[in-house]
C-alpha cells in the first residue's frame, strides 16, 4: 500500500490512536505529542491529503513505522479503523 493520498482526517486519526494530543495551531500547523517524545510532530494543514515524506517523518517520530501504519489502516485487522468510516462515503 502506498502512503500517498492520505487524508489529513486519516492521519490524525491515525496521531490519537498513538496516544498524541493536539497542543496547538499556529498558521498552516497543527503541532502534537506525547509526553514520552523528545519533539513534537508537526503537520501542515493546508496540505490535503499529506505529502508521503511527511507521514514516514513523523512515524519515525513517534516511533512507529510503515507497517504498523497500513496495518491501522486496513479494516481486516481487529483493531484497525477502516479509512470510509473515518473520510466517509463519497
């Protein structure tokens, strides 16, 4: 699976399942963490969907990785929340 064309709802989705929390917007921003992370992840919100250079620096960030990432994504896995219902029905 490719990781172009992620929504910015997917992937902030993707951000709470990981434990972050929103601490601020400032411009084209939104900033999140986790108390265990050394720095914050940083993604731009006039970017939709995410550039994929974006999501594999930020898995790396919060410790996570590709396929922790496809594997959220997929509604064949128990705990994985399937992308439709989070983007809706077109």
């Amino acid at each position: 699976m490719s990781l172009k064309n992620i929504p910015l709802k997917v992937f902030r989705h993707f951000l709470s399942y990981k434990g972050l929390k929103k601490i601020r917007t400032k411009g084209g921003h939104e900033t999140w963490a986790r108390k265990d992370l050394t720095r914050p992840v940083v993604i731009q919100t006039h970017e939709n969907p995410i550039p994929e250079f974006i999501i594999k620096s930020n898995l790396r960030t919060i410790g996570s990785n590709r396929q922790e990432f496809e594997n959220w994504l997929n509604p064949n896995t128990t705990k994985s929340i399937p992308v439709s219902t989070i983007v809706g029905e077109a």
